[in-house]
C-alpha cells in the first residue's frame, strides 16, 4: 500500500505528497518522509532455468565483474544449471550480445555488472523482439542499485534467487533520444532504462568529471561541487502526461527505484510495478538554497520538502531543450536531448522473490 497521496489537476501534471515519518528525526527542520512500498504485486513461481546466459561484464565494479561472474557460473552449476558465458570486451557490446542470444523457453539471463551492465541487457532484448526472458541480477557494479533495493548483495544470495525461479514483474521506461554528445549529437536512438534517468546538474558534474580522471573517484565530487557554484542556466520544456512547462530548472530525477547508484533515497514514493514513474523537479534557486536542497537530498530522501522541489507520477514525458544537453540512463551517459519517454508497464521478469 502506498505511503504518498497523489493528487491531479487540469492545471498540471499528478502530484506526490508526502508525510513526515513521526519515528525519525528531524533534519533541515524536517523529518524523513513515509516512503511507498517498493512492490504493489505478489512474485510469481516459475521453473528452475534449465539454461541460464551468464552476461558478464568483466570491467565493472573497478574490475571485479569478472571475479564474480566466474563464482556466478561456479554456483549455478553446482546447482544443476546449464551456463553459457558471455563476456562484454567494450562499451554497448552487451547490447549486441543480448539481442544475438538464441533462448529456449526454459532459458534465463543473468546479469554480472551494475545498473548500466543491466540496461544494456534489457536494451538488447528489447530490440530483439518479444517479450523479454527471466533475468536474474548478480551485483558487481560500482553502482547497483536494482539489486540492492531488492535484497540481493551478493553472488550467492543472486544466485539462489535465481534458482529459486520465484519473479516479480517490473516497469520499463522506453526512451528516445540522440546519440552523441552536446557539441556532436548523433542519430535517433532508443534506450530501456529499469532504474533512473537524469537530467541538468546531476549529468552535468559527471560529464565534466569525466576530464578529471586524474583525480580517480573524488573527481565526481569535485564536479558537483563545481558545478553547484557555478549555479548555470538551464532552460528546458518539461511535458508531463501532456502538460509543458517551460521554465529554468536545475535537475530533472525520473525514477523507477527509489534509490540511485550511491545509495541515495531519491524517490521515496516509486514503486517498481505500479505503471508510472517518478519524477523529481529541482527548480532554479540561489545557490544557497540548492546547496541546502543537496543536503537535504543526502539525508534520506527529505529533499521532497524542500519548497523547490516537485514531485509528480507519469505515463508518458518529453524533454526539450534550445541546444543539445547530456542524459544520463541507468549511471551511464547514454545521449542528449530531446527526449521522450513512455512507461511500459510491467514487462521485465526479475528473479527477486
């Protein structure tokens, strides 16, 4: 049962409202809001995979995927499961991997890598054709989202789920956009995403500490804090289920978890299968208030009350922007604008139960 209200108009898109969780407390002059169930409907039973297609990326995680890929394949057949391996060697192979697999109705996917490795799996499926197999989740990301808000923290717990064979049925997002980047856009492209998509400062602070490497990972924080100083422009037409709203806005957090790659609570009212996704709209304000908001954010997901923060639910969204603008799909820089999205609802079995 949820723990948020929405509420509609004509005027504009469905709204999230949030309580205050009585328990907690308080930060920033608020206390952590009621979070919604994470799941609306009951898993599933079904058979034990008689083949499982192990889809490894070897170079997530700081290098660890191919460790756990291995211990994966160990564990699946001493379970009496017939494993063919599948490597990544580069950037999207997944996506090619996935799409060439040949599936029998028994068989099943496995997924070594992080939310990223994930949506390449699916993304290849997609566009493959028919309705997507079974797939089970094995965390090796630096980012494992999926995995962690369903329990499964590591090689062995995924894998008795996926020999368990019980599945819960999940949301999808379909999102078309451009390939490239904002100085060369490229050609119409269309992605699957099963966790979030961002857009505005978020992105921003990764693309530019992509040319910090040299920092290793304390570039990422660097880059927000950088980029919160610097408090730029961004102008963008936001419609949501056919309401635009043309504005200046500093993040746009479309969600089908509640969590992103680091743990943070940025969704607390999503659901994984209840038709919709979550959207969370961080305004334009004085740095002041959006390092405040930021702080909030970290501090289990209180940012819904910050007065610059909306929260609404959706079917279908579309992003347009003056220029090209980075976006960013399941932790990776998948494209720019402009987007579009549509809720696909329901479509991807997952081992979880």
């Amino acid at each position: 049962m949820s723990k948020v209200a929405p509420s509609s108009s004509a005027e504009g898109p469905e709204q999230i409202t949030f309580a205050e969780d009585g328990s907690s407390k308080k930060k920033s002059g608020v206390r952590r809001p009621v979070f919604a169930e994470l799941l609306s409907c009951e898993a599933e039973a079904t058979p034990k995979p008689g083949r499982v297609h192990l889809l490894v990326n070897p170079f997530s995680g700081r290098k660890r995927g191919k460790k756990v890929g291995a211990a994966a394949r160990k564990l699946l057949e001493a379970a009496g499961v017939e494993v063919e391996l599948h490597p990544s060697e580069r950037a999207g192979h997944l996506v090619e991997l996935s799409k060439a697999l040949e599936l029998r109705p028994t068989d099943a996917l496995a997924v070594v890598g992080g939310d990223g490795t994930l949506s390449e799996v699916i993304t290849g499926r997609m566009r493959a054709g028919g309705d997507l197999p079974r797939v089970g989740v094995i965390p090796a990301g630096t980012g494992n989202a999926q995995a962690t808000e369903l329990g499964i923290l590591n090689v062995e717990e995924a894998v008795r789920r996926i020999v368990a064979g019980r599945v819960i049925r999940i949301d999808l997002a379909e999102v078309d956009l451009r390939s490239g980047t904002a100085k060369r856009p490229g050609d119409a492209l269309r992605w699957y995403s099963h966790n979030l998509v961002t857009w505005g400062l978020g992105v921003d602070s990764v693309v530019l500490a992509e040319r910090m490497r040299w920092l290793g990972p304390a570039r990422y924080d660097v880059g927000i804090v950088i980029k919160i100083l610097a408090n730029v422009r961004r102008r963008a037409t936001l419609t949501v289920d056919g309401h635009a709203m043309e504005d200046d806005y500093t993040l746009f957090l479309i969600q089908n978890t509640q969590t992103g790659g680091a743990g943070l609570r940025l969704a607390p009212g999503a659901s994984l299968d209840d038709g919709v996704m979550d959207l969370g709209i961080l305004r334009r304000m004085k740095t002041g208030a959006l390092i405040n908001a930021f702080g909030m954010l970290k501090q289990e997901g209180r940012h819904v009350f910050h007065p610059s923060v909306g929260s609404h639910r959706f079917k279908e969204l579309a992003i347009d922007t003056p220029a090209p603008t980075a976006i960013n799909i399941d932790g990776e820089l998948a494209g720019v604008t402009p987007l579009k999205m549509r809720v696909l609802e329901r479509v991807l079995p997952l081992f979880a139960a």
